[in-house]
C-alpha cells in the first residue's frame, strides 16, 4: 500500500563524509538520519561520501539546486588538511546561500577528536569562521554544532568504532544534538508538528 505522506513537504539534505553516509551505523535505520527522520517525520537526502566528500564547488552548485526544508553540512573528515577546509568551507556555505536566501543550514564540525587536539580545535575555528560572518552579515538562518562535545555527557568514548566513525550510540548522539537544532528551526517557522 502507499504509505502516508510526510509531515513535512521538503527533506532535509545532509552533506559529508562516511558518518553522514551511515558507515558502521548496525543499520541503515540507525545512520543519525534516520533517527531525525523518524523523529519529525521529514524525509532527506544522504549526500554522505565516504572519503569523498571535500567541499566540492560542483557539489555545492548541485545542493544549491535541491528543493529541501533544511542544509546540513559536516565534511570536516573529509577536507584532508586544514588548509583545504579553509579553502572550501565558506565558498560552500557562500554558493548555498546565495540561491537559498531563507534556507535553515546547519553546520557541524567533526563528531570526535581524532586527528589530534590541536587540529580538531583549528578546524572547528575555521566551521566558526564562516558562521560568524554569516551572522555579521545578517543571517539569522544559520546555526552551528561544536562536534567536539556531541558526544558529552551521553557516550563519551564509547561513541565509535575505531575513534572515528560513530557507532549506533555515536549516531544516537549525533541525533540528538542536530535533532534538537532542527526542532528549534521548526518552532521558529511554525512548521513543527
């Protein structure tokens, strides 16, 4: 039989690397977008791309053409330096916006420590950086997640696999943190349910 039509009309899409993909989630159901799925009743677009996904301009311009509710982005893993997340974050961010003016978009930095303190606190900065000027711009559409403490208070260390890639504990607080973002989005549209 068809199934109901979703709550919301637009999914949400969520761009990134081999977690956003889902990879050792226990099952497809169990990837952090199911879970928000399931939780508001929305559907989405996985643009998840295990060791892929680095900010591509093409990418971008794709994205910038979807017709969806809201943008999540957290290829952090992915941009093999620092430097190129530097160099792709905002033009993403830039590209998106331009043809989304209104478009909720959530940024989120990488869901662990793994590459060392020092890095992970720089690459974070450089996510903020383009949020901050977002803000000193005038968006009020845009929102941040520090991913360095999604797993706090909840999980800990016994969020991954391999000190990297969440497992379905790690993906229950990856959900949570970008559910509770999302549902704030909705309240502040008058969308939620």
């Amino acid at each position: 039989e068809k199934c109901d039509p979703y709550t919301y009309d637009k999914p949400v899409v969520y761009y990134g690397s081999s977690i956003t993909q889902g990879g050792c989630a226990s099952r497809p159901g169990n990837s952090y977008q199911g879970m928000i799925t399931r939780r508001f009743d929305c559907d989405h677009i996985n643009l998840g791309f295990s060791g892929s996904a680095k900010g591509e301009t093409v990418m971008a311009e794709y994205i910038a053409g979807l017709d969806m509710s809201i943008f999540v982005y957290d290829y952090d893993h992915n941009a093999p330096t620092v430097e190129h997340l530097a160099a792709t974050h905002k033009p993403m961010f830039d590209i998106i916006r331009k043809a989304n003016p209104d478009l909720p978009i959530i940024m989120v930095s990488r869901p662990n420590d793994c590459g060392g303190t020092e890095e992970v606190n720089r690459r974070f900065e450089i996510i903020k950086e383009t949020y901050d000027a977002a803000v000193a711009a005038g968006d009020k559409n845009v929102y941040i997640i520090d991913g360095r403490h999604i797993m706090d208070g909840i999980a800990d260390s016994d969020a991954t696999v391999d000190g990297a890639h969440p497992n379905d504990l790690g993906f229950y607080c990856m959900a949570l943190r970008i559910g509770d973002v999302i549902e704030k989005i909705l309240k502040n549209t008058g969308k939620e349910k």
